[in-house]
C-alpha cells in the first residue's frame, strides 16, 4: 500500500497579513511628520515594527512606498453603474467630496508643496490620484452619451475636468473659511452641472 508523504515545509516564517496595513499607516504618520523630503523607509519599519527585509519585499523603492502611502489617502472611486447620469455623478461627488474634505487630505496637500523637486514622484501621483478619478467620471459621462442623456457634440475630458475642478474648489481651505463646502452646495452644484451636460431630448 502506497503512503502519501507529508507536505514539504515552506522555508522561512509565514508572511505577516497585517503587515501592509501596518506599514502603509506608518507610511502616512511618516509623511505627515516628515514630508516627501524627509521620508525614510528605515523610520517607516521602525513605526510599523517590521523588519526592514519585510518592508522591501514589499515596496523595494521608497518612492513607490510613498506613492502607495498617498495612494492610500486619496481614495480610489470606480463607476457607480446606478443607471442614470444624475445617479452615478451624485455617488462621486459624495465620494470625492469625502476624501478632499477628509483631515488626511491634508497630508496630501502638504505633500504637494514638495511635487516639483520630484518630478518622478508627481507624475506618478498625477496618474494614480488624480488621472483616475477623472477617467472615471469621464467613464460615467460615456456611459450617459450611450444611453442619449448627454447633449450631443460635448468635450466629456472638459465636463470632467470641471466637475472635479469644482469639487476641489468646495473643498478648499479658502472656501471653508467662507462657508462653502461641498456639502453645502451639493444638490445646487449638481442641478446646475446637470442642466450644461444633459441632451435637452425628451
């Protein structure tokens, strides 16, 4: 009778699963301490309480640990599918609304400051952070065109663009202190992107 050999033990410890997490939260108490600048991987394991073998088996460059660290603030929308344009605009706008009005944004913002002495950096932030949210209201705006709610003929990269710009203008500092918010001119705001977007059909 043949006999089944026992599995061969995996080498080495059994990986971390909370080790991720724990390192992209030191990442960010590492930024929001440090700045870009500032930043050091040794200082991130050290917060985290992980070897640093097992942080670099993970983020081998700094600037990918601090892409992923921002990454992480910045949220990551995708598109509602709700059915209709005035549905899945109404789902971002509350989404991005809560990310840009969010005290860890500020951590963002702060970062931004430092953006043009690591153009490397910025770019990939461009694309992550701000490329994606935009593609996809662009994505939500396509999916309007197809179903005959958007006015024929409309630049969809500017609605998107303006939609966003207006967003992060609701959420600024400046207008905070005015009393703006994008809470407060949501259903406005809405009413009045709708009504420069939306076919006049039917």
């Amino acid at each position: 009778m043949a006999t089944t050999s026992p599995p061969a033990a995996r080498p080495g410890r059994p990986r971390d699963p909370g080790a991720d997490e724990r390192i992209l939260q030191a990442a960010v108490d590492e930024l929001a301490e440090a700045g870009v600048a500032g930043f050091r991987t040794n200082s991130v394991a050290s917060r985290a309480k992980v070897a640093k073998r097992t942080l670099y088996s993970r983020w081998p460059e700094r600037d990918a640990l601090v892409l992923a660290a921002l990454s992480s603030l910045s949220g990551c929308v995708h598109p509602p599918r709700t059915g209709s344009l005035e549905g899945d605009l109404g789902v971002l706008y509350d989404k991005i609304a809560e990310t840009l009005e969010s005290p860890q944004w500020l951590i963002v913002l702060r970062c931004s400051f430092e953006f043009p002495d690591f153009p490397e950096l910025y770019a990939d932030f461009l694309r992550d952070c701000v490329d994606q949210p935009l593609a996809v209201v662009e994505d939500v705006l396509y999916d309007a065109e197809r179903r005959g709610e958007l006015r024929p003929g409309l630049d969809r990269s500017v609605a998107a663009e303006s939609f966003a710009a207006a967003l992060a203008n609701f959420s600024s500092h400046i207008s905070l202190k005015r009393g703006v918010s994008a809470a407060g001119t949501r259903d406005r705001y809405l009413d009045l992107f709708l009504n420069g977007v939306r076919s006049t059909d039917g």
